[in-house]
C-alpha cells in the first residue's frame, strides 16, 4: 500500500505498519531503493527502530521484467533484474521472494502468438538461474499464481506451478494469490490444497472476481472462513501476507482494517485448537 505513496518515507510507513499491530511487511522495492550501502544501512536502521522485519519481498514488476521471455536477451535482463534485489533483500534479514513467472506479454494480443511450451522452458532457466543465486544468499522463492485475463498464459494455476517447483528443493515454492484465483475462475481453498506442502507465501486479498481488486478480506466474495480452515489443515507454516490497495483511503487505516480480520482469523484458530485439544 505504501508502495503507491512514493512521497511517504520507509520510516513513515513502518510506524504505521507498527501502530496498525503488525510485525512483518512485504518489501517493496519502488518504496525504497537498496542500490548503495548507505541506503542499505538507513533501510536496516528503520527496520530495527520499528521492530519490523521483512518476511517477503515482491520482485520487480517493471514493464521490462519477463522471466517466461522467448527472446534470450530479454529473459537474461529480466533475470538479472530480479537477481540485483536479491543480496540486498538478504542483507536486511529477508526470508521469501515472491516473484511472476510470466511476463506482461500474456496481457495483450501478442500472447496469441506466443508458443507456451517455450515459454515455460523459458521460465524454467530463469527459475534455475534465481534459485542459484538465492540459495547462496539463503533466500527462499514463491512463484506466484497470475491472471490469465482470457489469454494462453501458462503457470496461473497450481497443478502447473506444481509442476514447475516439484523438480527443486523445498526451498521453492508457490504463493496464493486469493483474488488472482478467483478472476482466473477459481477457488482460492481449492488452489491451496492443489499447492499443498510448496505453498510457501500468500497474498490475501478480496475481490468481485471482475478485477484485481485488493480488497480487504470481507469485502468481496471469497470464502474466507473456507480457505483459513483450508490453510490450517494443509499446515500452512508460511506468511499470511495481506497484498491490499489503499486507493482513496489512508494506507493506515487500511492497515487497521486487516490487523482486525487478522485478529479475528486468530481467535477463531485458537478456539479452533481448543476444541481439538478437548
């Protein structure tokens, strides 16, 4: 949400992200560039004066970014794009990088003529490049489930990026998006059990199912109480990321909304395994 503010400082958005009752972000790179150690330095700084720690980071998702590119100069520059964040995000102490297999080029009429096959090969040498790089640093990566929007665009369901990660470690995995699912036609519950053990991140998000909408949960039409159950008995370990736009709204006061269903998520999981233990 602060991601949107450019004019709102790292430190700013932390001290809201604290008084909202929250201790992990997703880091954001167009909120705070990392491309010198000062910038380095004043990042950590920030993060250990709000007693916040940055669970995930989102890749780049700049035009030029295609990581399912045909073209090989275009699929190493969209690799070393990505890669440049990557020792700076582990620097600060970060965990996950959730990162789009596919490119903007499944968002208009040219991905008509795209071969998806090569495509996902494509992805493939990009996913093995990342992950060298982000298992020497420590980091884990989340491919995430897009938006076909109507077009042949590979790996935006979970049988498919099941596919892709199973080959590797652990380490790879899958992150839900809730309202990508749902646009795609989907339910998000039954694209969490699909994922299973390599779902390693989320972003939680509602929708009407006609847009990308980020809403805070309740306020579209997912099935909230459905996926949470669904995600505790799949033992979900991961981070439960809310990815939500402040649009017209303060990022702090959306950020007060989410801690309030994430409260309510919490108490219902703690009832939950009181009556298991009885």
């Amino acid at each position: 949400m602060w991601g949107e503010a450019p004019k709102t400082s790292l430190a700013e958005a932390l001290s809201s992200v604290t008084a909202a009752g929250f201790e992990a972000i997703e880091f954001w790179p167009p909120l705070c560039p990392l491309i010198s150690d000062h910038m380095r330095t004043n990042a950590r700084s920030a993060l250990e004066s709000a007693k916040v720690r940055p669970a995930t980071m989102h890749a780049p998702l700049t035009p030029t970014v295609n990581l399912a590119a045909v073209d090989e100069l275009e699929r190493r520059l969209s690799v070393y794009e990505v890669a440049a964040w990557l020792a700076p995000y582990a620097d600060l102490g970060g965990d996950v990088v959730v990162i789009h297999p596919t490119g903007a080029a499944f968002n208009d009429e040219a991905s008509n003529s795209i071969n998806v096959e090569t495509a996902i090969d494509s992805a493939r040498r990009s996913l093995d490049e990342l992950y060298s790089i982000a298992d020497r640093l420590g980091l884990r990566i989340a491919c995430e489930n897009l938006m076909e929007r109507g077009r042949p665009r590979p790996l935006c369901r979970m049988e498919q990026l099941r596919a892709l990660v199973d080959p590797y470690p652990t380490s790879v995995g899958i992150c839900l998006d809730t309202g990508h699912a749902v646009v795609n036609g989907l339910n998000p519950a039954s694209e969490a059990r699909a994922a299973g053990e390599r779902l390693i991140a989320t972003h939680l998000q509602d929708t009407d199912g006609i847009e990308d909408r980020h809403w805070v949960p309740g306020a579209g039409r997912i099935n909230w109480d459905e996926l949470v159950s669904t995600l505790r008995q799949i033992d979900y370990t991961g981070h439960w990321t809310f990815e939500l736009h402040a649009r017209d709204s303060a990022p702090a006061s959306v950020a007060g909304a989410a801690q309030q269903v994430a409260l309510v998520w919490s108490d219902r999981g703690s009832a939950d395994s009181a009556g298991c233990s009885r």
